[in-house]
C-alpha cells in the first residue's frame, strides 16, 4: 500500500502557510452483523491553513468518517489528528465539547433543533454559556444575513426550505467564528441551483474570514471548484488535486 | 409473512422496548398479586345499636383470654362484679403495648390482689365499772351480728374479762395468767391485760366452728377501762392495684382523695412492725366501708361462784350461757367502727397495740370466685338462680408458728359460715420462712372518697364502674320488705353474694410483695407451710385494663370508630379480650337467692348486670384501603405502558403508513399492535405470577397458585387498557406516513434563552407523554402523603369522614409496600419518558453535541425535563393529598401539611433520581451515526 504523501500546499488567506489540519496514521474501522468496514485505513493528511479542500468518493467510501473524525464527532481506532496545533483525538469533557465548539460543522441532512426558531438554531451553541448570548446574538443576525435569512430570524426553523435550511446550519457553523469549517455533503439534499448557491456561499465565507473549507461531496463539478480535492476509496486516500 | 410472524419480528427487533414493557409489567404484576394476598385483615367489627348517650369512665375494656361466662358470649350480659372476680392474665408488656397504640388517651391497668381482712377492737365497755374492788370480778361480753340489713344475724363468741385486785403473773411462753389465792398459785387460764393478746379459736378447731368457742378470755390485774371488753371487727378489703398516674388520668382518683396523700411511684420498703420485719405497701383506703355490718352486744357481770369456777383453773366453758347481771348494753355502728380501723392503719403506734398491727396486717389473702347460675322459671318470668356452693372454712385455719404457740391471725369474719355463693381460696403469709423481707403490710397513704369520683354516672354505677359495688335490690315488696327497703349490702363473708367494691389500693409497684417469690401458702391445697402459692400471677398480674381513647365525645359514628380502631390495635397487637364499652348500659336481672345460714330467708332481687351496647367479633374482611393502594400501582403501571406503547406506535409510522400503503385495513393495523402488546403482557403475567408466588412460598406469604394465576389478567388488563389509544392511534395510519419525515413540528415557535428553558420547551413538546409520567409521579405523591401524614401525625391511624360516613384508617405494612411500589413505578415512568426522549431525539443531542454542548449541558437539560415533570407531578400529588386528608380528617394541621411537604421533595427527589439512568445514557449516543443516518 502506497501512503501518499502529505499534502503541503498553502492557499488563499487567513492562515495563510500554516497547517490547519494534520492527520497521521488514522485508522477507524466499524463492526458490523458479517463483516469489519474499514473507514479509515492508516490515512496521512495535511489541510493547509484557509484552503478548500474538497473530499470525494463513492457512499461509503469514508468521507464523513474523515469529517467526523476530525470534528471530533467520532474517536479513531488509531492515529492522530492535529487541527491548528491541537491534538483533536486526545480530547475529553470539556476540552473536547470546546474543541466543537471552535470549529464549524455542516450536515447533509441540515440537523436543526425542529423545536427552536432559525435566530435560537444559530445561538444554539451558545445557550448553555449565558456570557456569550447577547453577543452571539448579534452576531446571529449578522451571519443569518450574510447567509441571506435576513427577516427569517423569527420562523420556526423546519418551516424553512431545504437550502435555507442548510442555510441556517451554515450560520450555526460560524456562529463561533470557526478557524474550520467541516461540511458534509452540504448540497447532498437540495437541488442543483440551491446546491450551487450554497457552494457560493462557503466561497464567499473563505474570502471574506479565511476560514479552512473542509468538505465532503460526491459531485465532481463542486468538488472541482476547490482548491484542492483528495479522494478516498475504502478508506484509504487515492490521491489529490 | 403473516401478522404474527411480524408480530415476533417486532419483539425482537425492539427488543430493549419490549423488555421494558415486560420488566414493567412484571414488577408492577407481581407486586399487585403479592400485595393482594395482604388484602385481607383481621378486622375489629362492632355490631349492635347504641341507644344510650351516656359515656363511662373508659370505652375499652382488656380482658384476659377465657373470663367469659357463657351468659356474656350469648348474651352480651356482663354480671356483676365480674371486675374483681379475674385474677391476672394480662403481662405489663401486654398494658405497656396497649399504652403506645395510636389514639390510646389512657390505659389503666387493674390487678385484682384479693381480699384481705384488717381488724379492729371496738370497746364495748366504755360505760361499765370494771373495777374489782378488793376483790375479783368475772365479766362476759355477749355479741350478736346483724348482716343483710339485719336479715340474717349470728351470734358471736363470748369475751371474758376476769379482773382481779390479786396479783397475776404470767407464763409468758404461754401467755397464760397466774393467780395465787388461799396460798395457792392456780392458773386463771387467760391472757393478762397487759399483754393485750387476743386468744382466738385454736386452729384445729376451725373446721368445726361453733358459737361455743371463745371470742377472747382476758385477765386483767386492778381496774380496767372500757377498752379491756370489746368486738373484734374485720372488714373484708377489695385490695386492687393500680398504675397511680393512669388511675388518676382515668378513674380521678387522685382528684377523689380526702386525706392524706395520693400514691406514688415508690417501690415497697421494709419495716419493722409489731416486732416484725414487714414489706410496707402504699396503700390508699375507701373513706366509708363498702359492707353492711352492725353488731349488738351485753355485757354481764357472773356470779361469784363463776368467779371462783375460774379461780379454781376450770376454765371458762361451763360458764359460755351462765346467767349473769347485765352491767352494759349497747350496739356497733359500722361506721365507727370503721374509722376505727383507718385510725390504727394511720398510726402504727396506736394505743390499741397489736390490733393496731391486725389492722394494717395483709399476710393473709383470700380470693372469691365467679357466682354460678341456673336459670329458672318464677311466676313465669325467667329468672336467674344463684347457685351455693360448699362453705370452705378452712381457708381460715392458722397454723402454729415455731413453737406451737398461737399466733396472732385472722378474725374469722362475721358470716363466715353463712351461706357461701363463691369458692374461696386462702393465701397466707408463710411465717415460718424467716428469710423472706417479712410479711406485707398497709402503709397507709391517704383515704379517698369514691362519691367524689368524676363521672359517677348511672354507667358507673354498674358493675363495669370500678370503685362501686353493684346494686342489689329487692324484686317484691315482700323482698324488699325483708331487706329494710335498703338494696342488700355486701356481707363481711367473703364468700357471700353481694361483693364489695375496692376499698384498698396500692401501686402496680407493690404486687412483688405478694407474688409468689413472697412465700404465701394456701392452707387448702398445700397441707405445710412452705409451699408456695401466691394470690398475684407474677407472670401476668393485671386483670383488666380500662381505656380511654382519644378525641372520643361522645356515642357518635366518629367517637365510636375511633374506639373501633384502637380496640382492633389492641386485639391485634395482644389477643386479649377486648370489649368497647360505648353503648353499655345497666340490664336489670332477676335473681333468686336461696335462703341463708343466718336466719335469712329466700329473696328474689333485682341486680343491675351490664348489657352491652355493642358487640365485638373479629372478622377477616377485605381492606379496602388498601386494595385501593394496590391498584393504584396498576393503574401507575398503566400511565408507563401507556408511554411506552404509544412510543412505539409513534417510532413505527412510517412502518405502519407502509402497511397501510400496502392495503392493510386498521382493524389489521390494530391487531398487529395489539396483539404484541397482549403477549408482552401475557408472559409478563406468567412471570408475574411465578415471581409471586415464588416470593409467597420463600416469605411465608398466602399466595396461593390461584391468587398467583391473578398476575395474568392483571398484566393483560393493564397493558390493553394502557395500549387501546395508542392502537387505535396505529389504526390511523395513512400512506403518506410512509413518506413524511417522523418530526413532530411544535405549533409556534420557541425562543428559550437557557438550558431550563430548551428542557421546558422538550417537556412540553409531547405533552401527553410528559402529563402522565407526572400523572404517575401525582398519584404516588398523594399515595406517600396521605399514608404519611397518618403514620406521622396520627401515628397509623386516623378516623374521619368520608361523603357522609365514618371512616377509620389504619396503615398496614402492606399499605406502606404498596406505596412504596408505587413510588417506584413512578419513578420508573419519569426515567422512562426520558429514556423515549433520549431514544427518539438522539440526532438533536447529537447535533448539540457537535455544535459544542458539553456533557454537563446535556445532564442539566434531560435533567430539567425530568425536574419539570417530578415538580409538576409533586404539585398535583401534594395538591392531592391535601384534599384527601383535609376531607377526611376535616381540618389539615401543620403536621399534616409538612408531611405532605416532604412527600411532594420526596416525589421530586425520584423523578431527579430517575433522570440519573437516561442521562448516562447521553455518552454512549452513536453522534456521528445519528447526525448522518437517514
């Protein structure tokens, strides 16, 4: 097995010539009824500070296993995982619910609170931590027109649409300021002219705050427009753009 | 594949929620069936109707096992003095129990001792010259005692009074007087004055008493007062003792004492009285005697040939009916006579010597039984007819002590040998056993007057009264006639018809001078001193308790159920005889008393015996109190069944809508849900009733395999009933459920600004679910309160009403199991709920989590979803028990109030501790899996 080499190239702004995100040896594998699936198999990445980085493969090739790994949503069998200088696999409690906190994370399947209006979806993060409301707060509405919600804050946010549903996750993402911005297939459950503007939207976001634009797809036309694309098959990384 | 396969698809593939079901059904299954078993009490009932408005002075009388006599069992008629006439049976641990029963104002216990005859020297000579002059006198003092209001009389023994200006001298061993006259020292053959001793019957002689023996034969040397010539009075005391405290409490007898001081606490002391070591017992004594006595009496003066018939030592039995001048005449009053006595039992030192010591002397005991009865016929009417039985003199015999000298005894009493209606027994002072703390003796403390005594009612006046003796009185004009138009008094014969009520009382503290360690003997049974036999059972002195119970006014349905309740605690905590005296009042009997020994002739009298007001029985009867516990922890089983079925018809729309896609009718829909929840139930029945019957085999408990089998109905009813709505629900399923996302979308829109906030919005996000976990958690808080507010305000019991009628509660064991299996469902519904939350919001917790909630945010908002839901249900529970308590009980104290306050902590406490398996839960949720599954 060829472990390629890790990917060293720096782009856009922001943090810009640092590593934002540094993998080594990451191996996850998931148990099933028959068989073992190997998810990650000894993968070895470098995502340069402010870069887009596009991650693509076939369903259940592991792209969102790279994704919640490194957003810490899941723990890796083996290996490590640096982002900004922090190692992410070694996070528990507190740190580790930070460390969630300081990144930003977009899912296919949007995954707002359906009980809570678009603006509380957004504060969400900051509920618990009474410091930080009214500031976030601010910056919600803020973000929400940014993300083009302005004059939605109010509605219940499972009464919006698939995109501006994806929209108000977007706007949760980076309600923290994320140095990281981790997408799941983002444009997975919209159409294409949502999808597109969705895409527009993270491009926008990386030009304007310099945030490192980690995301999964498996649609070449999207993944093209990134400054760098890795592909994984089983697991394992085939290779880059 | 048909219903039933993916009727078992569905078990199995839901495995952790059917377990659930299961367990629940299980538990709260065979918790019913075993509780149930307990369902059935020993129940105090009381039947009959009380016309009387009158109380007495206690509304329950303790008895021992075994002292009714037929006519009570039958009739409920109680005789007269039956109060006196039982001798121990019940323990001090046994009155000390009935002390501590909830409701018990008083328990005053009465320990029958026996009877005990004091005597007193009356002089009959105050007004005659007994002056010898230069010479020698002989007098004879003739007495006649009247009894039954002068219906029976007998003469008494003869007293002789030699009186001489010689010289006497005394044989002091013999106690015999000397004269010398003509040079001669003859022997007189009686007892120097100055000796002051009283020769009575010889001992071997009592078995055939006679009027010919000898009252007393006294020499005196020079002038004698009036005092040298006198009766010797006995009069038979009811010796009872008491609880001093609780005798005042109850009867007032504290508060009836005329002089003198009431009785303490103290134990017995020793003394030396008359030259004896003697245990000194606190005595308290009737200011008036309960018998009816008189006495006349002539004194003669013999002739001079008598004179020198005892100056030539021939003794005094030729001379018992020789003619004489009579010098003085005159009569006893009783009275008199009486205070008498109370004089020599206050001053020990009394000038009458050592019948100053026979008057406080109690070494000898006597015991009357029962009278019998035969019915019969008079003029019709049906009477009672006392029944004689054999006259026992020989209780009375004294043996010799040491060296066969006399001793100083008992005065047999007037009437001895009348007519005898009770058996008598004879307990006496085993003098010869020297190593003993000596005999007991009064240690007069004070009189009372029993007029004096609160609540000398008409009720007290019958004999369930304590210190009055029964009424007697003449049936016809003839009888009555017979009788002085007075009621017949009791006799000194003890033995006799009529009994005196108590005229002594000592403390319960002074019973071990009279227990068998105290050396008594019974002159009958045992043959030689020495042989212990003793009047008070060590073991179990007390005879009868009189209690008075709390918060009782009067004969009202309420008055009378609290009595119910406490005499139920009694008979179930002792097994003694309890009776309820409410509603107890006097039946006139009609009884024939045969003629007498003493001249009386055959009366039919009227006696005032007890019919009872109320009836006692025993019976074994459902609880239905506390069948209303054990059904309510079905009925919180069924709000947790319910949740959980519902749970799972709502978890598998989409897979009913596809059913229903498919073109299966909802009666289908319905029985694919039903009948899964039908046999979750019906194994959970099995089990069920294997655990209970199980657990009745290895506690003792009675769970029959029938009452076991009770699980599985209980389960089936239970869960059907819990599962209807939610199957019904499943019915409703359309085929667009198939398509619809399972996300239940609030009416508006929620803006919480905290972490309780978001948990208010959560917990009121599927409010039914949430209402009848509260529901649960409602219904064991009011369970806990109301039994906690009896247990620790009324101490286990209480009497109210409820919509009209008198209720009584009594808290079992079983009650607290039931609520204490109650609390337990409750809590189990509150983690339950949060469990359902957890499982079905999963991808919102997970999605909390990625965004950057810690673990401990995540606690605080399961945590307040399960506060919301204990705070409510505690509310409402609290609320609950108030309405309850304050309708039955009609008025709600502090005490109350806080009991029911700690019940609603006590119910928030277990919806917290309830979140606590749920909430662990949080760090196992798969977060990756749920924010990315379909």
């Amino acid at each position: 097995m060829t472990t390629p080499t890790p990917d060293t190239a720096t782009t856009g702004t922001g943090d810009s010539g640092q590593v934002a995100v540094r993998v080594r040896g990451l191996i996850k594998k998931f148990a099933t009824l028959d068989a073992t699936i190997t998810a990650a198999d000894d993968i070895d990445l470098d995502i340069p500070a402010g870069s887009i980085t596009a991650v693509t493969g076939a369903s259940g090739s592991g792209k969102s296993t790279l994704l919640h790994l490194i957003g810490a949503l899941d723990a890796p069998d083996a290996g490590t995982i640096e982002v900004f200088g922090t190692t992410v696999s070694q996070l528990h409690g507190r740190a580790l619910a930070d460390y969630r906190g300081s990144i930003g994370f977009v899912f296919q399947r949007f995954n707002l609170l359906p009980t809570l209006t678009v603006l509380d979806n957004v504060t969400a993060a900051a509920l618990p931590r009474h410091r930080r409301r009214a500031d976030t707060k601010e910056r919600a509405h803020d973000l929400l027109a940014a993300v083009g919600l302005n004059g939605r804050e109010h509605t219940l946010a499972t009464r919006l649409s698939g995109g501006q549903q994806q929209r108000v996750a977007i706007a949760r993402a980076l309600i923290n300021e994320p140095r990281l911005l981790l997408a799941d297939e983002p444009t997975g459950n919209l159409d294409s002219t949502t999808g597109t503007g969705i895409v527009e939207l993270l491009f926008d976001l990386r030009e304007q705050r310099g945030t490192t634009i980690l995301f999964a797809t498996h649609d070449p036309t999207l993944a093209r427009r990134a400054d760098r694309t890795i592909s994984i098959k089983d697991g394992q990384l085939q290779g880059r753009e | 594949m048909g219903l039933l396969e993916i009727v078992w698809a569905q078990v199995i593939r839901r495995g952790s929620r059917s377990l659930a079901l299961f367990l629940g059904l299980l538990v709260a299954c065979a918790g019913f069936t075993v509780l149930t078993a307990q369902s059935r009490s020993q129940e105090l009932v009381t039947r009959g109707k009380v016309t009387t408005a009158g109380r007495s002075a206690y509304d329950i009388l303790v008895r021992p096992q075994g002292v009714q006599l037929p006519m009570e069992k039958k009739g409920g008629l109680v005789q007269a003095g039956f109060l006196s006439g039982i001798h121990g049976g019940i323990s001090l641990a046994q009155w000390h129990q009935i002390e501590k029963i909830q409701g018990v104002e008083v328990a005053a216990p009465v320990a029958v001792i026996g009877y005990v005859v004091p005597r007193v020297a009356v002089p009959a000579a105050k007004h005659v010259n007994l002056n010898p002059g230069n010479g020698s006198k002989l007098f004879r003092l003739d007495t006649t005692w009247h009894t039954d209001n002068g219906a029976s009389t007998e003469d008494g023994r003869p007293s002789f009074l030699y009186v001489t200006s010689g010289n006497l001298t005394t044989n002091a061993t013999q106690s015999i007087a000397y004269q010398t006259i003509d040079g001669v020292r003859r022997k007189i053959l009686a007892v120097p004055t100055t000796n002051q001793v009283t020769v009575h019957s010889p001992p071997t002689q009592v078995s055939a008493l006679t009027k010919t023996q000898y009252e007393s034969i006294v020499a005196g040397d020079g002038p004698q007062s009036g005092s040298a010539l006198g009766a010797v009075v006995g009069f038979p005391f009811l010796l009872e003792a008491v609880d001093p405290a609780a005798e005042a409490k109850l009867a007032g007898l504290k508060g009836a004492m005329v002089s003198g001081k009431y009785l303490g606490s103290g134990n017995i002391s020793t003394a030396v009285v008359g030259g004896q070591s003697s245990q000194q017992v606190p005595v308290v004594v009737a200011s008036s005697p309960a018998t009816h006595i008189s006495l006349s009496y002539k004194i003669q003066e013999l002739s001079s040939s008598a004179v020198r018939h005892v100056q030539l030592g021939k003794g005094f039995d030729s001379l018992l009916n020789s003619p004489g001048v009579t010098v003085g005449s005159g009569s006893f009053n009783q009275d008199a006579a009486y205070q008498e006595l109370l004089r020599a039992m206050k001053n020990p030192g009394s000038a009458l010597g050592d019948t100053g010591f026979a008057a406080r002397d109690l070494s000898d005991m006597y015991v009357a039984g029962p009278t019998s009865y035969t019915g019969k016929s008079l003029s019709g009417a049906k009477v009672l007819a006392a029944q004689p039985q054999r006259t026992n003199l020989g209780v009375w015999q004294e043996p010799p002590a040491g060296g066969g000298s006399f001793t100083i005894g008992s005065i047999v009493p007037a009437g001895a040998d009348d007519t005898a209606f009770r058996n008598l027994t004879g307990y006496q002072w085993d003098t010869t056993n020297t190593s003993r703390l000596g005999s007991p003796t009064v240690a007069y403390q004070g009189t009372f007057d029993a007029s004096r005594l609160p609540g000398y009612s008409a009720l007290t006046r019958v004999p369930l009264g304590t210190y009055a003796s029964t009424v007697v009185t003449g049936a016809t004009a003839k009888d009555r006639k017979i009788l002085g138009d007075k009621a017949l008094p009791p006799s000194p014969n003890i033995a006799g018809y009529v009994q005196p009520a108590p005229l002594m009382i000592t403390s319960l503290s002074s019973l071990p001078a009279f227990e068998s360690g105290s050396a008594f003997w019974n002159p009958v049974t045992t043959d030689k001193p020495g042989t212990a036999a003793s009047p008070v059972n060590a073991a179990a002195p007390i005879s009868s308790i009189r209690i008075r119970v709390n918060g009782v006014t009067g004969v009202g349905a309420a008055s009378r159920a609290r009595v119910r309740l406490v005499a139920q605690q009694i008979e179930a905590k002792t097994h003694l005889l309890v009776d309820v005296t409410i509603g107890s009042s006097p039946a006139p009997q009609t009884i024939v008393l045969p003629a007498g020994e003493h001249g009386r002739p055959q009366l039919t009298l009227h006696e005032n015996w007890v019919k009872k007001g109320v009836t006692v029985a025993i019976l074994t009867a459902v609880d239905k109190k506390s069948v209303a516990l054990f059904l309510l922890v079905l009925v919180v089983c069924a709000l947790f069944v319910a949740n959980t079925v519902a749970a799972s018809v709502r978890a598998r729309r989409t897979e009913l809508g596809v059913l229903a896609c498919l073109g299966w009718r909802k009666s289908r829909l319905v029985a694919l849900v039903g009948i899964e929840i039908a046999g979750v139930a019906l194994a959970a029945g099995i089990g069920g009733g294997l655990i209970a019957w199980a657990a009745g085999s290895a506690f003792g408990l009675p769970v029959s395999p029938g009452r076991a089998a009770l699980a599985i109905p209980a389960a089936l009813i239970v869960a059907l009933v819990a599962g209807v709505i939610p199957a019904v629900s499943a019915a409703q399923a359309s085929p667009m459920e198939a398509v619809q996302p399972q996300v239940s979308v609030p009416r508006r829109a929620s803006s919480p600004h905290t972490v309780i906030g978001l948990g208010w919005v959560n917990a009121t996000r599927r409010p039914g679910r949430s209402v009848l976990a509260a529901a649960g958690l409602a219904i064991a808080v009011a369970a806990l309160g109301v039994i906690a507010g009896i247990l620790t305000v009324f101490r286990g019991n209480v009497v109210g009403t409820l919509l009209g009628n008198t209720v009584s509660v009594e808290v079992r064991g079983s009650d607290k199991a039931a609520v204490i299996a109650i609390l337990i469902l409750a809590g189990i519904g509150v983690a339950n709920v949060l469990f359902l939350e957890i499982r079905e919001r999963g991808t919102e917790l997970a999605t909390l989590q990625a965004i950057g909630w810690r673990e401990s945010d995540l606690t605080a908002l399961l945590l307040t979803e399960g506060v919301l839901i204990g705070v409510a249900g505690s509310v409402v529970g609290a609320g609950l028990a108030l309405v309850i308590l304050a309708v039955v009980i009609g008025s709600l104290s502090t005490g109350l109030v806080w009991s029911v306050l700690v019940a609603a902590l006590i119910g928030i406490v277990i919806s917290v501790a309830a979140t606590i398996p749920p909430v662990a839960t949080i760090r196992r949720l798969p977060t990756a899996t749920l924010l990315t599954e379909e």
